[in-house]
C-alpha cells in the first residue's frame, strides 16, 4: 500500500474520530430509546429518515466489499508465496503465520459457540435486539445452503462473475487464491504488473473506505437510533456482551503466544513476559503492530533471538501476520448470529471459517475500524448472516482493537522465537 493511501486510510479513524463514533453509537441508542416516549407523529418521520441516512451509509460501505476482497487476496497471497521463496527464514515465517492464523479462526469459531452458549444474552434482551436489528437490511443474508454436498459443489465457482454478483465469498476466494498463485508463476514482466494493479485498486477502495468513515458519526448515529427505537436498553446490554465476549476470546489467543515462544523457542517464561512488557505497552497505548516493531526488536534481542531472524521474520510478521485478528473475525460474525437468533448450516460454518482464514493471509497494516469492515464482512457473507449490524460495532472496534494489537505483537515476538529455534542448526543463509 502506498504511504499517501495509507495516511488517507488512517486520517478518518485517528485522533478523537473513533470516540466520536463511539459517542454516535451511544447517543443513538438513548435517544432512540428514549423515542418511544414520542408521538407516532414525530417518532415515525424521525425513523423514516435515519433509515434514509443510516442505509445510505451502509450501502456505501457494502459496495466496496466484493471487489476489495478480490484486490487484497491478489497482494497479499502473492507478496506472501514470494516473501517464502526469499529465503529459508522467509520461507518458515510464512509457514508458520499460515499454520497460526489457521488454527486461530478455527479456535474462534469453536470459543464464540462455547461462549455464547454458556453465556448467552438473556432471551428478553435477544429477543428485543433481535426486532430492533430486523429493520437494518436483512435481506443482505446470503442464501442457506442445504447440506453439505451441495457446498462441496459449490466451493469451485462455475462462473465466478456471477459469484461475485451474487455475494458467493468462498467460491470467490478460492478463485481469487488460485489466481494470486497463479500470478506468482509467470514472468516477471507481467507478475509486476498485475500486482501494481490490484495494489493500486486496493488502495483505492480503501481511500474510499476512508471517505466513508469519515462520515461514520453520521451514519453510525443513524443505523443506531433505528436500533434503539426498537430494542430500548437491550441494545446496550447487547454491545457489552458483545464487547466481553470477543475481547475474551483474543486474550484467549494473546495467551497462546506464550506457550508457542517456551515451547517452539525455547525460551523461559519469565524471560518472555518480562522482555514483552515494552512492546505490549507500545501496542495497548498506539493500537498499531508497526509501531511496536522497534520495541519488538528490542525485546528479541533481549531473549537471545539471532538478529538476522528478528531483521526478516518481525517485519515480515507485522506487514503479514495478524494472530488475534482470524479468530475474533469469525467470533463478531458468529456473534452477530446469536444475536440473530441465526443457526448457521454446517456448510456455512466451514465457508466463514475457511474465508476468515484465508482472509487473514492478506492481511495488512490498517487501522482497525478499516480492516473490521474489510475482513468481517466477507466472513459474515459466507455465514449468511447480514453485514448492517457491522456498521454498528465498528463504533466500539476500538476496545477490542487494544486486545488484537496486543495479542498481534505477542504472536509475532513468540512466532519469531519459534523461526530462529527452528533454523538454529541450520548453516546460515548466503
């Protein structure tokens, strides 16, 4: 991504916007409570037109979806087959960001089942969440499929036009995955050139991402006062069972970071904790893994990592590597599920799982807010569950935007600790 579309990508959600956001979501929620105290007379005019606005802005926000997906796998799976083909350290970080972001969506999709299942939201507060969310585009949910076979069937695309038309995530990722490597096979001349064109599509869509959140008090406020209009004081008990379970579920991962550094790197507890105190503060205080990275470096060093595997694996695992961001990806489209009342088929449920995986591959350095939208609604697609309750959520994204960066950087010091243990008998690369 360029520096001048990435500085127009942050600006919208930097600083004090995000708690603007925050502030919308919560003003919309009273006053559209409080609504119900109001005459048909005025209340219905007023909900006439934050439907108006509120869908407006989420429709802004949809239509950059499919093709977004498309542009971000395409850069980002083929930067990451040719960073494994840069060299034997290169090549075992990529192996194991792979392996980690598969096993974390898989992990978030169980724990938000298990969660939500043991904790569920009481059926009164469910029940009136559920009618206030009714009116925000349902009709976007995708199709159930009926069984098994016919998602097997359904996983090659026979015309993947018509899959992207039609909100087909998986087909379109696996399309869209065999075409990045296809990509990495030919000459050089023409690899350069399709990649300079995704990127820079990519980064179009996400300036216009930009734009659209720079808006996002407006519309936030909107969608939330139809919300609350409707659901009372169970919206608020929804967000903060929501914001509990999900940030419960990437400490959870944060904390398997850990055991990967003792185990895989043979490095001793305490050395671990006490050297990743720094770069946990720097991620907990900026909420950005590149920031943490000089703080990362030095807590590598601290733990006796060799300096040649720190040089290439950390930053290849900051432009790369999102350990937290699979599993609580998938969690917010399960989640948003249960609040549904939605019981996904078991075809679905691997479709959102596979696309939350695959999705993480291509990860990159955004603000949290831009990638919520980016990752998540793709994942809620494939579940068949709408993405309109996404646009409220992002306005608390940033509580458990602290726990993904947190856990981020302890993933990529632990995952680093593992690639040096691993090549640490091997000669050193030329």
């Amino acid at each position: 991504m360029s520096e001048r579309a990435e500085a127009s990508v942050a600006q919208p959600v930097q600083g004090r916007r995000s708690y603007w956001v925050l502030l919308s979501l919560v003003l919309g929620l009273g006053l559209g409570a409080g609504a119900a105290r109001l005459g048909d007379g005025i209340r219905e005019p007023m909900l006439q037109a934050s439907g108006l606005v509120g869908g407006l802005w989420l429709n802004a926000l949809k239509m950059t979806v499919i093709p977004l997906v498309v542009a971000l796998l395409v850069v980002g799976i083929a930067k990451g087959a040719e960073a494994a083909r840069a060299g034997r350290i290169a090549g075992r970080s990529v192996m194991w960001i792979v392996i980690v972001c598969t096993a974390s969506a898989i992990f978030g999709m169980l724990m938000i089942q298990l969660l939500t299942g043991l904790f569920p939201l009481p059926q009164a507060a469910a029940q009136a969440l559920q009618a206030g969310l009714a009116g925000l585009d349902q009709g976007a949910a995708a199709p159930q499929m009926p069984g098994i076979a016919d998602f097997m069937r359904g996983i090659i695309p026979d015309n993947v036009i018509a899959a992207a038309s039609n909100g087909d995530v998986l087909p379109l990722v696996v399309f869209t995955l065999f075409f990045a490597l296809a990509i990495t096979r030919i000459g050089q001349q023409g690899r350069r050139a399709l990649l300079a064109l995704f990127e820079a599509i990519s980064d179009a869509l996400l300036v216009i991402i930009g734009w659209v959140l720079w808006i996002a008090p407006v519309g936030v406020f909107a969608l939330s006062f139809t919300v609350g209009a409707s659901a009372g004081g169970a919206a608020f008990a929804g967000v903060l069972h929501y914001i509990v379970l999900v940030s419960a579920i990437g400490i959870a991962v944060t904390l398997v970071g850990y055991p990967i550094a003792i185990l895989a790197g043979r490095i001793g507890l305490g050395t671990f904790a006490k050297s990743m105190i720094a770069p946990q503060s720097v991620a907990i205080s900026t909420r950005s893994s590149l920031a943490s990275l000089p703080a990362m470096l030095a807590a590598a060093r601290l733990m006796g990592i060799r300096e040649r595997v720190a040089d290439v694996t950390l930053p290849i695992a900051v432009a790369l590597f999102r350990g937290t961001g699979p599993a609580m990806n998938v969690a917010v489209a399960f989640y948003v599920a249960h609040w549904l009342g939605y019981e996904p088929s078991i075809g679905q449920v691997i479709a959102a799982t596979a696309v939350g995986a695959v999705m993480s591959y291509a990860a990159i350095s955004l603000p949290g807010e831009i990638t919520f939208i980016s990752s998540i609604a793709p994942i809620a697609m494939a579940l068949g569950v709408p993405i309109a309750p996404l646009a409220l959520l992002v306005a608390v994204e940033m509580i458990p935007d602290i726990v993904r960066t947190l856990g981020n950087v302890t993933l990529d010091v632990a995952v680093t600790a593992a690639v040096d243990r691993s090549t640490g008998d091997e000669a050193p690369e030329a």
